[in-house]
C-alpha cells in the first residue's frame, strides 16, 4: 500500500468519532520512542562522521544518518496524520566522544532498535504501518552489522597509527606535496594542536602557558582559512579529538606540547622547501615562527 491510499483509508485519533482505544495510544507513543531515537541517531552520527578514522567509514556513516532522516520523516508523517500534532523529539542520551566508543554505543543502540520495530510491527493491524516499521528495522539491522565491522576494523588499532596519515605526521610521510595537500595537513595539525590544549586545560586548568598558545592557534586557523577561500579549497572535517589522550601530569603534558610543535615545526620547514605562492609562503612562514615560540615555552615549563 502507498502512502496515499493508507492516509485514505485509515481514519486519525484526532477526527471526531474516532474511539482512541489503548492499542492506539500505545503506538503512537511507541511512534514517539521511535522519533526521539531517530533524531538522537541523526545528531550522534554526524559527529560519529568527523571522528571517523577513514574516508570509507566516514561516507559509510553519512549514507547510514541519511537512512535515519529517512526514517525521522517516515514516522513523524505517520504521527502527525494519528495525531494532528507535530511530534516534539527529544534527544536521547549523549554520543561518546571517542570514535570507538562511539561505534560501540551505535551498533548495540542500532541492534535493540532491530528488536523494538519489530516488536512494534507485531502489534499493528495496519499493513502501511506495519511494513514501513520492518522495513526500518531491516536498516537498522544492517547499520549494526556495518558499525560492528568499523569496531572489528578499529579493534587495536594505535592511535599512532591511525595518525600517520593526518596533520603534521600525514605531512612528513607524505611521498608528494601539492599546495591543497599543503593546507589541508596544516589545518589538520592546528585543529590537533586545539583539540590537545583543550584537553590539558580541561584536566590540569586555566594555566597560562597553555591558555596563550590555544589563542595563538585560533589565529592560525584563521590564516589559514583565509588561504582555503582564496584557493576555493574545501575545509577539512575536524577529527581531531580521536587522536588526543589525558596527559597523566602537568609534566606530561608540558611534553605533549614539546612533542606537537617539535613535529608542527618540520612539518612547515618541508612545505617552505617547496616552490609556494607568495600568499601562502608567507603564512607558513608565520605559523613555523609562531610554533618556535610555543616549544619554546613548553620546554621552559617541562624544565621546572
């Protein structure tokens, strides 16, 4: 049955003469869990994308939250034709922030769905209702087995590893350099850097060292971005916080940024053995002075 021919036949809660039996009220407020669980899946799985460790499983992950749009639209027609009210999602619980947790709370929250549709399915005489559910939860069981072979593709795999091909790192592999190459790493290793003293302020406080090194980054960021629009180039997604680790001491931490600068520093000294437009020379040049000065601080605050 087409939708038309379900909104036909099928006579809403709200019209006049229509009995709201318990059965009725019972799906529309499983229509409800469905949509909070839709939209909740909608917001984590773009962050899940930006956190991705490839390009492949990043794509993978935006096909699967188009399903689930598809999906928020189908129910929420079907509520709003039961109901005459828009439905209000809510979002459900927070999404990890590190990617493989991330992919274990998807494929465990995709695979109790699995089972929730078809429960739900079970208890509707209606067939547009009833097909539109199974064929929901037969998406759904599919995103679980794709988001169980992310998690068998990242188990144990280093971090390290994972970051050979990002930032400064990517940059010093590499075995050729084009200038979009170019900016793409260095914007990669300025989110990095970001993301690092982020997180060491986050644990360790507002200690001044750092708080002036990420302002100076956010100036980087800028410069760059204004090279990305010159050269109509695409900004990278920011993956940044899938690399990061708590440092275990403030000492620790001095050194993660001894270690980030040392490895930003060669990455523009290799760019500027190349022959760059002016523009872009100049601000690398800029970013590799700047970066001088923070190892600087950072080996200060590592010697106390």
């Amino acid at each position: 049955m087409n939708p038309y021919e379900f909104y036909r036949q099928f006579k809403p809660f709200y019209l006049d003469g229509y009995v709201r039996s318990q059965e009725n009220l019972t799906l529309v407020n499983n229509l409800q869990k469905a949509i909070n669980g839709e939209y909740s899946a909608i917001a984590c799985y773009e962050k899940l994308a930006m956190l991705a460790t490839s390009k492949e499983e990043r794509e993978r992950i935006l096909e699967i939250r188009k399903d689930e749009k598809r999906h928020y639209k189908a129910f929420s027609d079907i509520y709003i034709h039961l109901t005459g009210v828009q439905p209000s999602p809510q979002l459900q619980e927070g999404c990890p922030d590190s990617y493989k947790k991330g992919l274990e709370f998807a494929m465990k929250d995709e695979q109790e769905t699995v089972d929730f549709y078809y429960s739900v399915s079970d208890g509707v005489q209606e067939t547009f209702i009833k097909d539109t559910l199974r064929r929901a939860a037969a998406d759904e069981q599919n995103h679980a087995v794709w988001f169980l072979f992310f998690m068998i593709q990242n188990k144990g795999r280093s971090r390290s590893a994972r970051q050979v091909d990002f930032g400064a790192k990517g940059a010093l592999a590499a075995p050729t350099l084009s200038v979009p190459q170019m900016l793409v790493y260095a914007m990669q290793d300025e989110y990095l850097a970001q993301a690092r003293y982020d997180r060491i302020i986050q644990n360790f406080g507002n200690i001044r060292t750092f708080l002036q090194v990420k302002e100076a980054e956010m100036r980087h960021i800028t410069a760059l971005q204004t090279l990305f629009e010159r050269y109509g180039i695409p900004l990278p997604q920011d993956q940044s916080h899938s690399y990061v680790t708590t440092p275990e001491s403030l000492k620790g931490a001095y050194g993660e940024g001894v270690k980030g600068e040392v490895d930003n520093i060669a990455m523009y000294d290799r760019f500027l053995t190349f022959n760059l437009p002016q523009d872009v020379m100049i601000v690398f040049t800029q970013l590799r002075n700047a970066s001088q000065n923070h190892l600087a601080a950072f080996q200060r605050g590592l010697a106390r």
